[in-house]
C-alpha cells in the first residue's frame, strides 16, 4: 500500500467510504472479510459498540450473540493486550469454545489476524481481518503482513472515533514547532529523519510529539498529524 492510499483512510468523510477502504485494505492483504468494532465504556451502564465492516449477512446474528461474545477466546485477548492476536482452530480449542470456531468457520472465519488500540476517554477500536485459508508460513511474510495491519489501524482510528463515536472538543493551538514536525509526520518522516532536517535530536522531536498527541487526543503521532490537518491547525507549507 502507498503512503497516500493510508491518508485516504484517515480522511474518509463518511462511514460508508471508511468501510469501503477497510473492505479494500483487507482485500489487497489476501483477507476475505473485515470487521472494525469501536468500544466505548460510559461511566454508568455497558459500554456502547458500533462496527463496520462486510460480515456476511447470515453470520450477523450469530456474530452479534453476547453470550458467544464472552465466550470467545480472541475478544478475550484484545481486551488485555495491544499486540495482534492471531487465531485459528486451535485458539479456540485449547479455550474450550470449539463449538464457535464450528459456527463462524462455515462462514470462511478459519484463521485471522485482530489487533485492539485502547484510546484515550475509555475508547477502544477493534479490528480483525479474517479467511479461509491459513497465515502466512514465512516469518518475513507474516511480519511484513503484521506491520501492514497494524500500519491500517493507525490511520483508521482517528476516522473511527469521529465518524462511529464523538470527537473530543476543539484543541489549544498548536505552537510553530509542532506544526513543523506533524508536517513532516504526514510526509511519512521517521523521528530521527525529523531531528536532522529541523537540526534538533530525535529526543527533542519526541518530546513534542508527546506534547502534540496529548493536546489532540490521540494514541500516535500519525493520528495526530491527519487530526491536526483535518482541524485546520496545519497551514500550507
């Protein structure tokens, strides 16, 4: 995928084009189906859900099954940890829910990759990619596969949160510094690229990084840069 194909992404102005792009993202990375979940936990009362995604219609009721839900062993790891989980039929047998692996593996959910992003304000976007046939065998194949997903879920949260959940308020503006380095951001510059060209050390880069993602709200430097863009706070270089 192109940088420009991931902006695109963070971009989208509607939930009908991201869960197009989501649907063709996983297209593009061998995955018959795509699912993109964004958890919201309200201070009284269950969280509230919204997805997306092209789950087949006949496999929607028993996808949307609360007590399957509990059970399943994949939902259970995203809410411990950040890392991609990555499951097939053992994963469920060995957490005793064969039964649920039988029930969606008729609908070509065999094996899969889902990663969770755990976000400021008691926000939580899930995403799994999901096939018939097996991951990669290759261990450069499945790294470089991991890093693409994982690249994929940067750039859909911000469009998540502001297309299925609320935005948070107006931010503070942003200092000339940091305008700088989420310019350089968006034009796909690493930390330490960043630090040579403003002639300051990576350390200095990540500190204002830091800064900038707080005053935004957001999880990554890469949300953070297309946030600043789409509220106007990066003029045209």
């Amino acid at each position: 995928m192109l940088f420009s194909d991931f902006l695109q992404l963070a971009r989208s102005s509607s939930i009908a084009e991201l869960q197009e792009r989501l649907v063709a993202f996983a297209h593009d990375f061998q995955f018959a189906t795509i699912t993109a979940v964004l958890v919201v936990e309200k201070p009284v009362g269950p969280p509230a859900f919204r997805s997306i995604g092209n789950t087949p219609e006949g496999f929607l009721k028993a996808y949307t099954n609360v007590a399957s839900s509990r059970r399943d062993p994949v939902l259970a790891a995203l809410k411990r940890v950040s890392t991609p989980v990555l499951w097939d039929r053992r994963t469920y047998e060995e957490a005793g829910a064969h039964d649920l692996f039988e029930e969606q593996s008729a609908w070509g959910y065999r094996h899969g990759v889902a990663i969770a992003t755990h976000l400021p304000n008691g926000q939580h976007l899930l995403v799994g990619v999901d096939r018939s046939d097996p991951l990669p065998n290759s261990d450069a194949e499945l790294t470089r596969l991991i890093a693409d997903l994982q690249l994929t879920l940067a750039y859909a949260q911000d469009a998540a949160v502001r297309l299925l959940g609320v935005e948070a308020a107006p931010v503070s503006t942003l200092t000339p510094r940091e305008v700088e380095i989420l310019k350089w951001t968006m034009e796909g510059k690493s930390t330490w690229e960043i630090g040579q060209i403003l002639s300051i050390s990576a350390n200095t880069v990540k500190f204002h990084l830091k800064n900038v993602t707080a005053k935004l709200d957001c999880a990554s430097k890469h949300t953070a840069a297309v946030k600043a863009s789409r509220l106007g706070l990066l003029d045209p270089r």
